[in-house]
C-alpha cells in the first residue's frame, strides 16, 4: 500500500511569456478550495488523499488542469462546485467526473 491513496495535483504555473497558462485561470484558488474541501471532509493525511501543487503539467490548452494519481485522471475545472465534486465523487469514492474530464487530444 502506498503512503497515500490518491494524489492530486494542481498546475499552478503562471507564464510570464505571454503563452496561456493555468494560473491566468485563477487555479491556485481552485487549489486552496481543494485543500479546504479535503480537510473539512477528514481525508487528507496518511492512507487518504495529499493536495498538491505542481508547476507546468503541459496541459495548459485545457487550463486550469488537475491530475489525480493514481488513477492518471485529467481534470479542468471552471468554479468551486466543479472542484467539490471531484473531492466528493473521485477523491472520496474513487468515482471518475466524466463531465470535468479533460480530453486526451487536449495538450498544450
């Protein structure tokens, strides 16, 4: 058994180039909503779920983009009842958000 069930990652990372990125998409709120959500629901710690924050995951067409390992699911999420519903479907039950799924032809 892994140390964590699931993991999910944030891409976080802002361009300063002028390409699209996830952080021109306010993801680091989506980030911190995860992380509030997972917490009041007691499933963050050792053998549950970790929240993290990842740098440029090259997705960024798609942005904002999470990934929850280790099922390598694709998220794009748009608001805070996007991401509750992924705490409460996937990272709680192991249930895929169809809908919030991000396509596999959706790079950078």
């Amino acid at each position: 058994m892994s140390y964590y069930q699931r993991h999910i990652f944030f891409c976080l990372n802002q361009r300063i180039n002028g390409e699209a990125s996830c952080g021109d998409h306010d993801a680091k709120a989506g980030f911190d909503h995860c992380k509030q959500r997972v917490a009041e629901a007691g499933l963050n710690g050792k053998g549950q779920v970790r929240v993290n924050k990842a740098g440029c995951l090259d997705r960024c067409a798609g942005g904002p983009v999470a990934v929850v390992y280790p099922e390598g699911v694709w998220y794009t999420f748009v608001d805070k009842s996007d991401i509750d519903e992924i705490v409460d479907r996937h990272l709680a039950k192991g249930e895929i958000v169809e809908r919030l799924v991000l396509p596999d032809d959706v790079g950078r």
